[in-house]
C-alpha cells in the first residue's frame, strides 16, 4: 500500500484556518506577553482581526464562486454557498460577542482567575493584582472556528470531533463567571455533563448508521439509503440517535434541559454568545444531515420533527411565561424558539435553505443585544459599587424613563422575538411559516402560530414592565445602569439590523436564496 | 461467530453506561459512565468495520479516544473547579439553577 | 401625487424618528413639527385626491411598487403602495382628524414635560394608520396593522403612573393578539390558496376557490376584525385603553384605529363575496356589538368609557352594514367617515371638560357645564345631533342609509338586522342624550375647588372644525350619492333593492325612537336630580326613592328593566369575557408552574429526560416503522 | 472469523466490570473496575482485527484517561464512600425505563439485522492506518490540534494558580514564625549543642539552657535522660574552646527584638 498526497482545497478552507489559527496564536501570546492590560489589547486585536479577515475571505469566496461551491476534501468537508452564509453569520456573531468579552463594565464579564474557589483570598488577592483572564479570547476563537467547520463538514465523524470543538470551550467559558461564581459552576458542570452524554447519543448514532451503510459521508449515505432494500431500523435508530444529538445543541424539548441552567448561570457575555452561535451551527449541520444524509427517510423522520418542534413550541412559551429571572425567560423563549427553527424543517428543502439562515440570523442579532442589555442593567453594591446583573424581572420596573434608548432597544429585541412587523423577527418567522406551508406542513404552522400569540405575551410583559409600570419608591438607588462603550456598540448595531432586517430585508433574503442550493458531492 | 454480538455488547454497555449518568450522584462516577457509552460506541465502531472488512470504523474510533481524552481533561478541571469551591462532586448538591 | 403616496407615510415616520432620536433637544419646536408632518401628510393626500378626481372613475387606482420586500421562492411579496378611492378616503379621515387632535394636544399636553415624546408616538401612530389602510398586499397591511398595535400601546400607557394603566395595556394587547392571529391564519389560507397575498391576485383568484376555503379564510379575517374594532366577544379591552390621555382615545379609539376592522371586511370583499356564511356572520357580530354597546353606554358614569361603548356600538352599525355584502359596503365607509368626525369631536370635548374639571370623568360630578363652557357645549352638541341622526346633521344621512338597507333582503335577515338597528337607534338617543345632559345640563353637582372654564383656542379651534363637520359633511357627501358614487370602483356598483319595508316608514320610525329615546334621558337626566352616587340597586334604596313620584315613573316604565338587562350584560361582559381572559392567563400560568417542576436542577433528572426522550422517539420511529 | 470463546470473555469481563458503575460504592473500586472494562474492550479490538487499536486502547484508556480519573478520584478524596440511596423520587425507575428501553430497542434493532462478516479482511495495522489517517482523515488530524490546545488551556484555566503573592524570602518566613509565637529556633535535634553526642541528652538553646522536649518522651518515662547540668558549667567555663557558646551571663534575649540580620550573620 502506497501513501498517495490527497488533494485538499486549502483555499477554501482560509477563513476556518484563519480563526483557528489565530486560536493557536492567542495562546501563543498568553505565553510571552506578560502584562495582563497589554495582553488584553493584544488578544481582543488579535481576535477582531481574525474575525473580519475571515468574514472578508467569505465575501470574497462568495464573489468568486461561480457554481455551488468548492469541495474542500471529497468525503470530508464541502464549502458552497450554504456553508459560506452560515459562517458569515457566526463570524457576525462572534465578532458581537468579541466585544461584550472585552467589555469592562461592572468589571467585565470574567473572572480574574478561574482556579480560585469563589470568596477565597486568592480572588481578591487575583483582583487586587489586576490579573485578566485572557484565555477567554483564544477559547471563544476556537469555538467560532469549530462552529464553521461544523457549518461545513459532511462526514459524521469529522461532525462529532469539530462538534467537540466548539462544545469544550464553552464548557470552560461557561465556568468562567466572576460574579454569581457558584451559579456559574452548576452551570458548567450541568452543561458539561448532559453535553458529554448528549454527543455519546451522537456517536452511537453515528456508529449504528455506518453499520448499515458502510460509509459515514452525508452525501453517501443519502445515496447508500436509497439503495437499501426496505426501511432498514438500525439505519432508522442511528439517524434519530444522531438527530437527537443535533436537537440537544439546538435546545429542542426534551433535550432542552440544559438550556435554562447554562444560560442564567454562564457569564452573560458567554450566554450571548451561546445562545445566538450554537443554534446556529447546529441548525445549520442539521440542514445538511436531514436535507443530504436522511433525506430519504424524510417521511419516517418528520415525527421526529413535528413532534419535537411542537413539544418545544408549547413547553418553552408555557414555562417562559412564569419565569422571574430574565436571563432564564430569554432561555425558554429560545427553547420554544427552537420549536419554530424545527418549523421550517418540516417544510420544502428550497425555502428552508433560505428561511433557515435569516431566522438564525434574526433571532441571534436579537438575542445578543438582548443579553447585552441585561449586562447594563446591575445591582449596586453595598460599597456603591456595581454589582452583578440584576435579572430579577422586578428590578427592570421603571427602565425606559431612566434609560429610554437601552430599554427601547431591548423592546425591539423583544418584538423580533416576539414576530411583530417591521422586526427581523417578523420575516424570520415568516420565511419559515412559509416554508413549512410550502411543504404542507399547515398545522404545524398553525400551532406555531398560536405558540408565538401566547409567547408574545411574556415578551409585552417585559415591556410594560419597562415602559408602564414605575419603579418601587426607593428601589431606583439599588440598581446601576451600566455605560459600556463596547457594550452599548453591540447594542445599537444590533438594534440597527433588527430594524434594517425588518424593513428592508430583501438583500440579504436574495443572498440566502442564492445560497439555497447545498452542494452534494458523491465519489471519492 | 457473527461479529453483530460485538455490537450487541456495545450496545449493553452503552445502557449501562447511561444507567450510570442517571444513577450516580458522584460526579466522576457519572462522568465514568459517559466514557463508558463513548467507549461502547466505539466497540460498535470496530465491529462493523470488521464486518464490512474496511479500516475507517477504526480510524474513527481512534478520533473519538482522542476528543474523549481532551473531553477527559475539561471535564475534570470542571469538576475539580466545582470542588474547590463547594468541597462536594455531588451532582445533586448544586441546585441552585432550577425551574 | 398619487404617485408620491408614500411621501404620507414618510413624512410622519421620519418625523417620529428625529423626534425620538434628537431627545429632549427637540423639546421646544417637536410638537410643531409633528404638526407639520400629520399636516403635510394630509396635503399629499389632498393632491392624491385632486389628481384622482381628474381622472375617469375606473383609472383611479394605482399602485406603485416601492422595493420588494420578501423576494423570490414561491412567495414574492413587494412593499407597494395602493392609491384607490377606498384607501384615499382613509388617509384623508386619518390625516385630516389626525392633524386637528395634534393641534389639539399642543395645548392638552402643554404641562406635561414628555410632551415631545407623545408627538413622536403620535406621528408613529399616523404613519401606521396610513401603511395599513395604503397597503396594497395582506403582509404589508399586517405590517400596519401591528404598527398601529405598537402605536396605540405606547399611547394608551403614555401616563404609566399608575399600574392600572399597564394592565389595560396589557389586556389591550392579549385581545388584540388574539385578533392578530386571526389574520395570520387568513393569511395562512390565502397564501396556500392562491399562492399570493396581494389584494389584485387574491381578487382576481378568489372566484376559483372553493366556497368552505373563503369561509374560513372569512371567518378568520372577522376575528381580527374583531380585535382591532373591538366587537363582539373581544370588545372588552376599549374601555380599559381609555386609561390613556384623550386625544389618544380620540384619534385612535374614535376616528381611526378601531375602524381598521371594517376597513379590512371592505377590502376583502372579494374573499366574502364567495362566503354567505361567512357574511352573515359579520352582520351578526355587527348587530350583537351594536345593541352590546347601547346597552353598556347606558350603565357606565365614566364619561370616556360611555363614549367609548358608543364607539363600540357605532361600529357594530359599520361591521353590520359591511356584513350585508355590497349594498353595505359604502354606507359602512360613509358612516365610518361621519362617525370619525362627531365621534372625535366629541371625544375632543370631553376632554374639554375633563381639563376644566380638574380631570373628573365622573358624569355625576358634572352637570350645568353649559354656562361655563360654551364653545365645548356647542360643538359637543352639533357631535350629539349628529350621532342621534337627526337630520340635517351629518349622522342621519350615514346611519339612515344602514338602517335602510339592514331591511333589505330576504327571509329572517333583513327583520333581524333591521329592527336590531332600529332599536339600536333609539338606545343610542337614550345613552347618548344621558351624557350630553348629564354632562352639560341639570344641576351643578361638582365641589367647590373646581373652577370651570373655557379651554383655549388651540384646543376650541379643533373642535369647531370637526364640529361643522360633524353638522355638514353628510349632507356634503350625500347628496347626489356623492360619496357612494365614488367609493363604486371598489365597492362594486349595487343595483338599488327595495327594502321589506317602505323607506318612509323606516325613516319615520327612526326618528320617532330617537325622539323617545332622547325625550326620557331629557326627563331622566337633564329635569330631574341626578345622584352624586350611582344607584344601587338595593331594595330599601328603591324603597326610600320611591317618595319622588316621578323618579319611580321612570323607574317603572323605563330604567328598572333597562337598568337590569344593562347590569346583566355588563356583568356579562365582564365576568364572561375579561373572565375568559384572565382565567386562559391564570391557566398558562399555572400549567407553566406545573411545568416548570420538570427543571428541578438535578442534572440526573435531566439526563433522565433526555434518555427517555430518546426511547420515546427511538420507540415510535423505529418500532412503528416496521 | 471472530473468536467465539474471547467473545464470551470479554462479554463477561465488560459487563461484569462495568456493573461496578452502578452498584459499588467506592469510587476507587469503580475506577479499577472500569480499567479492567477497557482492558477487556482492548481484548476485543484485537479478537476483532483491530490490534493497534488495542494498544492505543491500553495507552489511552487504561494509561491516560483512567489514571487521570483516579488521580482526580484521590484529590478529592479517595475513600468516600457514597451512598447508594436515591435521593430524587421515581429516579430508578425512570433510569430502569430509561437505560433498559434504550438496551431493549437497541439489542431488538441490531437483532433484526443481519450482517455477514466480510471474508477479506486484514488485520489493521500501524501502516494501513497511518496511511488511512493522513490522506482521507488528514483534515481531522489537524483539527484534533485545536481540540488538544482547548483541552490543555481549558485544565490550565480551571486549575493553574499563578503567585499571588511575591516569594517570600527565608528571612520573612522566620519573622512570620516568631510572629506567630513558634519557637525562635527550629526545634533542635538532640544532641544539638550537647557536648555529649546522645539522644538521652536534652539540646541547649543558645543561651545554654537545656530544651527539654528535645527528648524522647519515651527515654524520659524510663528515666534515661542525663541531666543537662553537668555540662552547663563546661559551658560557663570562660577557657571553653568553643567560640560559639555563650557566657552563661549573657542578657536573655526576646525573640521580638532581634534583629534578623543579626541572627543571620551569625548562625553563618
């Protein structure tokens, strides 16, 4: 047997070896920059700028691309439109969430160092010495990288290693709060935990369905499926043990449960982060493996869809309704979110290519700003200082007439949620509806309908809260609003694209439409 | 002998292994048990690629004991994070993140 | 200008972002500017109209296409812009009435020091209004429709100082959701049906569609009519959203807003032109909200929720007319027009009084306002002509005509609907007279720190103008079927029909139920003493009032069984409907209590739910599959 | 084909072996219970053509990965026992539901199927999988790096405490002792300063008294001890050789005023 050099397509692959390049780079400059200030500096250029030169690879990519796209390694990763939209996003996100980790307000959003038990001597010795946690840079770098890849590979082995690698950073950047440090802990621990055994599920899965195909590329199992005689159950097992897996990241009902604790108890930068990106990733490998790979078990698998989707409709609205933290009610409002991503699936392969990426794309926009917001909203100390986030939904009476514009934006955030016109929200969910109506899915649609009617009333709730109703006589002085630059940046910019997206949403509609076609390879 | 009792034993031991997440309130011995299901996934691996007489299910299996160690590793630090601060691995014992 | 409709909703969306964006910079000029921008708007409309009228009666509409909006796939939606005769009245009713309660509110909000800000959601508000009714696709009018949701939340709860401001919102909201879905499930059916939701395809296709389809896809636009217009059964939240300041409740509980639904009815003609069923439903809802409202509008001491169940039943005559298909279509609009102008008119004046009485709404804390108050009884006065239909005034010649052709037709319908607004008739003149007299007439009964007095001209000016019309306008757009004539490329033209009884005869009738109904509440309320203290209905009360022989007349003859059906239905409405409503809140609520048990914090029990999750699935996949 | 006896083994040895997962109480015995599972796996890799994927499991597995969980087991605290009782009410039956569903579906569905072995096949060996991993699976090596770096940076992160606190230095270490009330000395080894080389003889401080507790307690309850006063005069004797005892005389001196560089000079 000879080594024959396989024929990989690296240019393809430049922005992922961009991002996690400067991953491996970051870490590097831990090691020789000693200054915790400088290094800072250091790693949020290092990052920013790795970002926005992988996004500007993207554009070109998209702009040379002439076909489908480019199969990076046959079997192995393919990179065409589709993928290309999905990483342009999660490079937006990341960007985003790169700036609420560097944000310094009430302290920023990390500890100073993770290895000390919270309230011990060493973490006020760690803050008195100005130490940083600059790690959290190179982490959140390799977590963006692994989302693309995952965005882009079509073998379900490749899938589970960069599914890894995007999970074990945000199980440690989870851990990593410095305020609330014990909630944060439970977090990480219950994230890591059902993370770890959820992507068990995935690999049984996945070693199931190479039984009964021989192979484990997407694009050769939807041929190898085809060509099977009957309804084969253990291939049936293996796709639901692998879907599953996927629905856990999506945080669908009932493989949600992590998505409440993880969200409330992760530093709120990192919830940010984790809510908008992880969604996206796994929606966008689900594309792949229920549009490819299962795509001739459409029929068996749409219960599948249906009944999760539902599930996740009407249990994430229910409990959202009675939630007081506001951290968690925006976690079950992504859980019952989750139901109307699993919508579109049900719905014709073409318009859930499109709907798919603008409702990610909307819902994530809106959930980054919105937990940027929480992260303005603080208790104050007992020294005067500022405390730790005040999510007590009680705590945000009377916040549009302190600050109109940060509460008018977060009311945005909650109308795009919500689906409310003039919102991206509003043309996510309809692309989506649509798509699911296009397929004949019309009573999903219905109940999404009526799911997002009783969802919209925790989002007004807030809102009046905000808006309506007036803070109680004295508890003005206990909360600090927060003036982050980075932070209130992130705001606005997101605030801005959920209006533009809203209103004007058919540029970026038309480049999803483009990009509505997944490249399918067979050989090799 | 057919090789598919190899799976079969794979997949015995992925309950178990599951059983074990379910049942144990010791963090590492939970976390154990998931190693388990992976390592059952991974004897399932090997008997099929025995059984279609090729090489990739053991490659894969080979890539998936490397992300279990790294999965290893975070996944102690975690738990021994949790331990410096509350001097318990009980997974029962944080609750505070509930409802 | 037809072609630069747009710049109507431009002009009042830019100035609510400057407004909005500039903060407390603008605080010195931001409410003219608001003027300028509802004002403008209505000048774009008026060169809308000039040039329309130039035009011959079928090339009149026009749309304009200003950007896509949703492109591609199997739906292409454009934002576009409709300029017909159906939409131009709407914009000149909403701009025109809009403008006037701007100049109103200068001087209404003058002390409050958010008062820029209350432009801003009313400029907001205007430019909604105006997408919605211009709107020349279902999606895009839905846009508007939300828009003005938005708009009117912001409004309602403007003076959020107290918490049952936001929970009026609040329930505003719920209902109207509710409506809201009404029209995404409409739209759901259309766009299933014939692949389009632009109002030209969905008419020209909405022949070939089946008749059960257009009855669902009617019944579910009656539910959002029903939502926004405040009809029967979601009528509850209108008298809670008068929490908000009163030009609000003029421009948007009055003129505009609350017309949206019969707007939407008027415009999917097509889709219930194929549904009977369908129709005859909105009539029922028409007539059910229609006596709802009299009869609520005679309970209520509060003198803006008694204008607002008038406004309830008005516009249960508007959904009853629009119920009766193509005879009805243009007497709905025409009185949609007119009630616009008396109904915010008088909206206008009792905010008029409530500013010269330290803001009581309290009726019987009025009384004798005349004297103080001239212009505001005046104007006040034309508005109450005008909505009992008295003729000349504007009411008669709109309410009349519904009346008139609730007779025609065949079979039950026309004596049901008819005699129901006949009836309606004469307890609209009993309600309304109650307040006019309550309100300006009889004793004074307010204490002695109140000082009333006139308002001031920015806000008299307003009410004098839609007081003439009110007085005239109706007769201006009747006479020659003006206005019928006109709205024909949209309505359809209606061959006349004669109704089950002669003309002279309903009219006669009419006007002797008016009369009746208008000479009682004069003995009731304007001769007699009113109580400071509502009534109760306790049988030593009775007793012991008994000694005022002409009281226990009225009692006797009129009030008691009035007075009791009214409690009933009041009763009714609230324990019935708010009680739907909150007891559904109370049942989510506590289902997500139960549920929300589910996420104990024990990550076993977690894993647990995942793996029998995966079981379940695993179960009823692979197992049924087989 | 596949071995039927080492089968039956291997099956016996996991299953059993794992079962401590559920039923022992020590996570030690746990520990060692599941080496000897991963062992056994190994034994099937290699019964199923997959040698040098038993070794790799015996490196990684039994070497790597379950030291580390026993090296953890023992930071922790390695002879807690836990209890077997179940806290959260209904858990075992949903985790009886739960796992033995999942074995049942799985065990029904891997039944029904029926696979033929391939007759050509050849063991995998180090070269056939090398060659395998760097040019179909080359992408996935790579990858694996930055899933190694998260992995390493992650424990440091968690686990790593850099000094806090600059190092103290031997002279501030012996002030925070005697600040803290110790002994001025280090507690001397018998025979210190004795004249006599013996464990029965008591150490003389500095200033020549004897320590007392620089004697067994054993020699003491015998009565074996030599008194320390004989050799005090030696010490008091002015022609004493020894340029390092002290005059008897000599001012006692308090362990809070002396100065550290002093002493330092001289104890060199």
């Amino acid at each position: 047997m000879s080594f024959t050099t396989p024929t990989i397509d690296w240019a393809a692959f430049a922005p992922i070896i961009i991002v996690l390049g400067a991953g491996a780079a970051g870490i590097l400059v831990e090691a020789f920059v000693k200054t915790p200030a400088t290094r800072r500096t250091v790693q949020l250029a290092l990052s920013l700028a790795a970002l926005v030169a992988s996004l500007g690879v993207i554009i070109a990519q998209w702009a040379a691309l002439d076909g489908a796209g480019t199969v990076v390694m046959s079997g192995m990763a393919t990179v065409d439109r589709q993928a290309l939209a999905w990483m342009a996003i999660l490079l937006v996100f990341g960007l985003l969430s790169m700036l609420l980790f560097a944000s310094r307000d009430g302290g920023g959003a990390f500890t100073e160092l993770g290895a000390t038990a919270p309230g011990s001597v060493e973490e006020k010795l760690a803050r008195r010495a100005g130490l940083q946690l600059t790690e959290v840079y190179p982490l959140a770098l390799f977590a963006v990288g692994g989302m693309m890849l995952f965005t882009c590979v079509t073998d379900l082995v490749f899938l589970f290693v960069a599914l890894e690698v995007f999970s074990l950073p945000l199980y440690l950047l989870v851990a990593l709060a410095r305020r609330r440090r014990y909630l944060s802990h439970e977090a990480a621990l219950k994230y890591f935990i059902l993370g770890a055994f959820s992507s068990a599920i995935y690999l049984f899965g996945v070693a199931l369905v190479y039984g009964a195909t021989t192979v484990t590329d997407v694009n050769m199992i939807g041929t190898a499926i085809v060509n099977l005689a009957d309804a084969d159950p253990l291939l049936l097992a293996g796709a639901v043990m692998i879907i599953v897996g996927f629905m856990f990241k999506i945080g669908a009902v009932p493989f949600h449960s992590w998505v409440p604790d993880a969200y409330q108890g992760a530093p709120t930068a990192v919830t940010a982060f984790m809510g908008a990106a992880t969604k996206a990733a796994a929606t966008a490998a689900l594309v792949r493996v229920m549009f490819v790979a299962f795509a001739p078990l459409e029929w068996e698998l749409s219960w599948l869809v249906w009944a999760v989707a539902i599930a996740s409709m009407v249990y994430g609205t229910v409990v959202a309704l009675v939630q007081t933290d506001i951290k968690r009610m925006l976690a079950y409002s992504g859980v019952a979110h989750a139901g109307f991503i699993l919508v579109a699936f049900a719905g014709l392969e073409g318009e859930a290519l499109t709907a798919l990426p603008f409702y990610l794309l909307a819902y994530g926009l809106a959930t980054i700003g919105a937990f940027a917001v929480v992260s303005q909203v603080r208790e104050r100390a007992e020294d005067g200082g500022v405390g730790a986030e005040a999510v007590r939904l009680g705590q945000w009476a009377g916040l549009g007439k302190r600050s109109p514009l940060l509460a008018g934006s977060m009311a945005l955030f909650l109308l795009s949620f919500a689906g409310i016109p003039m919102t991206a929200g509003f043309i996510g969910k309809f692309e989506a509806f649509s798509a699911a109506i296009a397929g004949g899915a019309w009573p999903l649609v219905l109940i999404a309908v009526l799911a997002s009617a009783v969802a919209a009333f925790f989002y007004v709730r807030l809102i009046v809260l905000m808006f309506f109703t007036d803070a109680p006589e004295g508890a003005e002085e206990t909360i600090a609003i927060e003036d982050g630059a980075l932070t209130r940046v992130v705001i606005y910019v997101t605030a801005a694209a959920v209006l533009v997206l809203g209103i004007l949403p058919s540029g970026v509609l038309n480049l999803f439409a483009d990009a509505s076609v997944l490249l399918v390879s067979v050989g090799g | 002998m057919n090789p598919m009792n190899y799976v079969i034993l794979a997949a015995i031991l992925f309950s178990i292994g599951a059983a074990a997440v379910l049942l144990r309130r010791n963090a590492i011995v939970a976390f154990m048990g998931v190693e388990l299901m992976l390592n059952a996934a991974n004897l399932a691996l090997v008997a099929f690629s025995r059984i279609h007489g090729e090489l990739d299910g053991q490659i894969m299996a080979f890539f998936v004991m490397v992300v279990a160690a790294a999965e290893v590793v975070v996944g102690l630090a975690i738990i021994i994070a949790v331990f410096r601060a509350r001097q318990t691995i009980s997974l029962d014992e944080p609750a505070e993140l509930k409802g | 200008m037809q072609s630069l409709i747009w710049l109507a909703i431009a002009l009042p969306l830019a100035s609510a972002a400057v407004l909005l964006c500039l903060g407390r910079r603008a605080d010195a000029w931001g409410h003219w500017m608001g003027v300028a921008a509802s004002g403008g708007a209505f000048l774009v409309g008026l060169g809308a109209l000039i040039e329309m009228l130039g035009k011959p009666a079928e090339e009149r509409a026009l749309d304009t296409t200003l950007y896509t909006f949703i492109p591609g796939g199997d739906l292409h939606v454009d934002v576009g812009l409709l300029a017909d005769p159906l939409s131009i009245t709407f914009v000149l009713l909403i701009t025109f009435v809009g403008t006037l309660i701007h100049v109103y509110s200068v001087a209404y909000m003058e002390h409050d020091k958010d008062r820029r800000r209350f432009f801003a959601y009313l400029n907001l508000f205007v430019a909604a209004m105006l997408l919605l009714v211009l709107a020349d696709s279902y999606l895009l009018l839905f846009v508007g429709w939300e828009g003005v949701g938005v708009a009117s939340y912001l409004l309602i709860g403007f003076w959020n100082y107290k918490p049952e401001y936001a929970t009026a919102a609040n329930k505003a909201f719920v209902v109207n959701r509710i409506g809201d879905i009404g029209l995404i499930i409409a739209m759901g059916i259309m766009f299933t049906t014939f692949g389009a939701l632009d109002f030209a395809t969905i008419g020209e296709l909405a022949g070939n569609a089946s008749t059960a389809t257009l009855t669902a896809a009617g019944l579910a636009l009656l539910l959002a009519a029903c939502g926004k217009s405040a009809q029967f059964p979601l009528q509850s939240w209108l008298g809670d959203a008068m929490a908000g300041p009163t030009p609000v409740s003029a421009l948007i509980h009055a003129a505009t807003m609350v017309t949206a639904g019969v707007y939407l009815i008027v415009r999917s003609a097509p889709i219930f032109e194929g549904a009977p069923n369908a129709q005859v439903v909105v009539a029922i809802v028409g007539a059910i909200t229609l006596t709802l409202g009299a009869l609520i509008g005679m309970a209520k001491d509060d003198i803006k929720k008694a204008l607002a169940a008038s406004t309830m039943s008005q516009i249960g005559y508007m959904m009853l007319a629009a119920g009766l298909g193509p005879v009805g279509y243009a007497f709905a609009i025409f009185h949609l027009i007119t009630h616009g102008f008396f109904k915010a008119g008088m909206f206008l004046g009792a905010g008029s009084v409530m500013h010269a009485m330290n803001d009581q709404v309290d009726m019987r804390r009025f009384g004798a306002l005349k004297g103080a108050m001239v212009v505001t009884w005046v104007t006040f006065g034309l508005g109450w002509l005008a909505i009992l239909g008295v003729p000349p005034f504007s009411g008669y010649w709109s309410k009349d005509k519904i009346i008139e052709s609730a007779f025609v037709g065949e079979g039950w319908q026309p004596w049901v609907f008819g005699l129901t607004a006949l009836i309606g008739a004469g307890l609209t003149a009993f309600y309304m007279s109650r307040l006019f007299f309550m309100t300006f007439h009889g004793k004074a009964r307010w204490t002695d720190e109140v000082h009333p007095h006139e308002s001031p001209a920015l806000m008299t000016v307003p009410m004098i103008i839609l007081a003439v019309g009110s007085a005239f306008l109706g007769l201006i757009l009747a006479t020659g079927d003006r206005f019928t004539t006109w709205l024909e490329p949209v309505t359809g033209h209606v061959e006349h029909h004669e109704p089950v009884l002669p003309v002279a005869v309903i009219v006669a009738l009419t006007l002797i139920l008016v009369a009746l109904g208008a000479v009682g509440a004069w003995f009731k309320y304007g001769r007699a003493e009113v109580p400071q203290e509502a009534p109760s209905a306790s049988l030593a009360t009775i007793t012991a009032r008994n000694d005022f022989f002409q009281d226990s007349v009225n009692r006797a003859v009129f009030q008691r069984p009035g007075q009791h059906v009214t409690r009933t239905l009041v009763y009714a409405d609230a324990a019935i409907v708010d009680g739907a409503v909150n007891k559904q809140a109370r049942g989510w609520s506590s289902l997500g209590s139960a549920s929300r048990k589910l996420q104990t914090g024990q990550v076993r029990s977690y894993a647990a739910t995942m793996l029998v999750g995966l079981v379940i699935v695993i179960a009823v996949i692979v197992v049924g599959g087989l | 084909m596949v071995n039927e006896v080492l089968f039956w083994v291997v099956a016996i040895i996991t299953v059993t072996g794992s079962l401590s997962l559920l039923f022992a109480r020590k996570g030690a015995h746990i520990a060692m219970s599941i080496v000897t599972v991963m062992c056994g796996l190994a034994a099937a890799y290699v019964g199923l053509g997959a040698p040098f994927l038993g070794v790799v499991q015996i490196v990684v597995y039994t070497g790597a990965v379950m030291m580390l969980f026993l090296f953890v087991l023992m930071l922790v605290g390695v002879d807690q026992r836990e209890s077997l009782k179940e806290t959260i009410k209904g858990q075992r039956w949903i985790a009886l539901v739960g796992a033995g569903g999942i074995a049942l579906l799985l065990i029904s569905v891997i039944g029904r199927v029926e696979l033929t072995s391939s007759d050509q096949f050849t063991d995998g060996n180090p070269e056939e999988i090398a060659i395998e991993l760097f040019s179909q699976y080359v992408l996935v090596m790579e990858v694996l790096g930055a899933l190694l770096i998260t992995a390493a940076v992650g424990a440091l992160v968690l686990t790593h405490t850099p000094r806090l606190t600059p190092r103290r230095t031997q002279v501030e270490l012996q002030a925070a002792r005697i600040l803290a009330g110790a002994d001025p000395v280090n507690k001397p080894m018998p025979g210190v300063y004795a004249r006599h080389n013996a464990l029965d003889v008591p150490a003389l401080d500095p200033e020549g008294n004897p320590i007392d507790h620089s004697v067994s307690r054993v020699l003491e309850a015998r009565h074996q001890t030599q008194e320390g006063a004989e050799f005090r005069h030696q010490l008091a004797d002015p022609d004493n050789p020894d340029h390092d005892a002290k005059p008897a005389d000599a001012p006692p001196r308090d362990a809070h005023d002396r100065n550290p560089r002093q002493g330092e000079g001289e104890s060199r």
